[in-house]
C-alpha cells in the first residue's frame, strides 16, 4: 500500500497553502489593513501601489488579504468590502468596467454602454460595501511596445474611485509606477510605494529571512525527509536555484513534492530537487541554463561576484540587443510600420 494512500490528495496542493510571512510581505499586509480601516471613516480616497520584480509576492499579498477580509453575506445581500481583479494585458475602460461588474456578481455584466456599465458599477460597489479596490498587474496601464500610459483608463480609474469613494491598492513590477506619476490627480491619492524586493544574499537579513522561510517550509512539509535546511550550504543552493524569489522557490518546492508523491518516495536529497530545479525552472528561465545546477554535488557553494551576479538575473526579462545591425554587418533601416508604431 502506498505511504501515502490517505493524505496524498491533500498533499498536492500543500505548498500553495503554506505561508511564511517575511518582513514586507507583512508591511504591506499592515499597509493594506490601515487603508481598509482608514477608508471606513475617510471621504478622501487614498492610493497605495505595492511594486517589485515577478515572483516576489504580490499578488500573494492581495490573496493572503482577500483570505482575511472574503465577501459574504447578510440580510441585505452580498457584501465585498475588498474587490481585487487582475487588471487584463490590454485594458480598456469597458473591460475593466465589465471585469468588475462580473466579480460584483452582475447577471448582465456585458450588457450596456460604456457609460451605463459605469453608472450601474458605482451603483453596486455601494450596495457591496465595497471599500478597497486592488489591482493586480497594473503594469498594464502601460503599453511598453508603445511606451505609453493608457490614459483614457487611468482617468476613468481616478473618477470610479472619487465617486464610489474607495481606496486603491495596486500592485505590479515597477514601471507601474509610471501610470501613477503621469496622472497627477491619481498621484495626488497615493502614498510612499512598498517595495517588495527579491532576496540578496550580500545582505545579512536577506539571508536571514530567505534561510528562515526555507526551514519554515520544510517544518510544514515534515511529511518529507529534507537536506539539512539550516546549513548555510544547502540555504545557498536553494537561493541560487532561484534567484532570491519566492515565487521561484514555491514552484520549486512544488515540482520536487509532486515527485516524490509520484514516485511514493518520502525522501528528498540534492538529486531529487536537481531533477525539479531542471523540471521546473531551468527551461523557463534565460539566466537558469542546464550547466548552472546548484544541486549538483560538485557545485561550489562558495560565493563569488560571478555566481552573485548571475542569481540576480533569475527571473529577470532579458533585454532586446539595441544593435539594430543585419549579419552582413550592415546597419538595417528601419521599416515605416515600425517608426510609425512607436518601437524604433
């Protein structure tokens, strides 16, 4: 019979619902949390924008909240005091319109003109007592082929919020912040940014905090037999697996836990999580390449510039060659769509 015949089904999804706070993650959670009581007694709205690379946590901060202050219901209907949404690539003011309208539970969310479906949102908003708008990936108020922010939403954002009297909280890598700055009555509503940053290894808190949430997890994952997680050894391996990022650090822990229930092994070493690390990073990833492999026996674990400077762009988007040279050498011109476009 399999060792884990009873429990494997809950198992699979474990690593999703393990949190180990760490210092921003829970200030921005106290941010957050301020708001919501501020704007319950505030007429004035107040913004705040949680910003950081991909896979630092923020849109776990949004659900952790959300899991803290969920809609439910009274006598006079459902009520959602904290509304969040994913902000689409390419958001327009009737998608967004739409977007919420559909998580307010309106029946005929697509229904109606662009004015209608804001009148009938501030409308519902109020009947939901809805408090806090938070939107994830606001990076998309800003067109980076065009390298332009999508105004017309913006406005249209800064009015919703001043009429149904909500507070903001957005989230997003920080050229979102660009949206913010070039709306000057939006920028007026939002305070100091929270940064959430990945973890660096050169900074003894860093590494502190990366090394106590990796034991964090291991002692909720204790069902397996884990590497020794408070060796500075192992702690450096994982970190230069992933970059310092949480989010890497989860799909990792992930990959590796699927494997050992697949394979009923409740024992977990250095070729187990290369196998994962290969399965679920390496390929994902332009500075992760199948020769870079921390858990590797033969690996050094001793910190160099080098190794440092090649962990920090895990996770990174690589940037585009800005040479706009043919093979031959020659300089190429540039194509009438591509000026007229905005990308050269």
């Amino acid at each position: 019979m399999s060792s884990f015949s009873v429990t494997s089904e809950n198992l699979d999804d474990l690593v999703d619902r393990i949190l180990i706070p760490h210092t921003q993650f829970e200030r921005a959670i106290a941010r957050i949390e301020q708001c919501l009581r501020v704007m319950q007694r505030c007429a004035d709205p107040v913004g705040l924008a949680i910003v950081g690379e991909s896979r630092t946590g923020k849109s776990r901060t949004l659900e952790h909240f959300e899991s803290r202050h969920p809609p439910f219901r009274t006598a006079d209907g459902r009520k959602v005091p904290f509304l969040r949404v994913k902000v689409p690539s390419k958001p327009t003011v009737k998608g967004l319109a739409e977007l919420l309208l559909y998580h307010l539970g309106d029946p005929a969310f697509d229904k109606g003109t662009e004015i209608a479906k804001t009148l009938r949102l501030v409308i519902l908003l109020e009947q939901a007592g809805t408090v806090i708008l938070a939107l994830d990936e606001f990076q998309h108020f800003y067109d980076k082929t065009t390298r332009k922010v999508q105004h017309h939403v913006a406005d249209w954002l800064k009015v919703l919020v001043d009429d149904a009297k909500l507070g903001l909280i957005v989230t997003g890598l920080p050229r979102c912040l660009s949206v913010i700055e070039q709306n000057e009555q939006l920028a007026g509503r939002f305070m100091t940014p929270i940064h959430l940053p990945r973890f660096d290894w050169t900074n003894e808190d860093d590494r502190e905090e990366f090394s106590g949430i990796l034991m964090g997890m291991g002692e909720s994952l204790s069902v397996f037999k884990w590497p020794q997680l408070d060796s500075p050894e192992i702690v450096f391996r994982f970190y230069c697996a992933t970059g310092g990022l949480i989010g890497y650090l989860t799909k990792l822990l992930k990959q590796v836990t699927w494997n050992a229930l697949d394979a009923d092994n409740h024992s977990i070493g250095l070729p187990e999580l290369s196998a994962a690390h290969h399965e679920a990073l390496i390929k994902n990833d332009p500075a992760l390449q199948p020769r870079f492999d921390p858990f590797q026996r033969d690996f050094s674990c001793e910190m160099t510039e080098e190794i440092i400077h090649q962990v920090r762009t895990i996770g990174t988007v690589q940037q585009e060659p800005p040479s706009q040279r043919e093979p031959s050498g020659r300089t190429r011109k540039p194509k009438a769509s591509e000026v007229l476009s905005g990308r050269i």
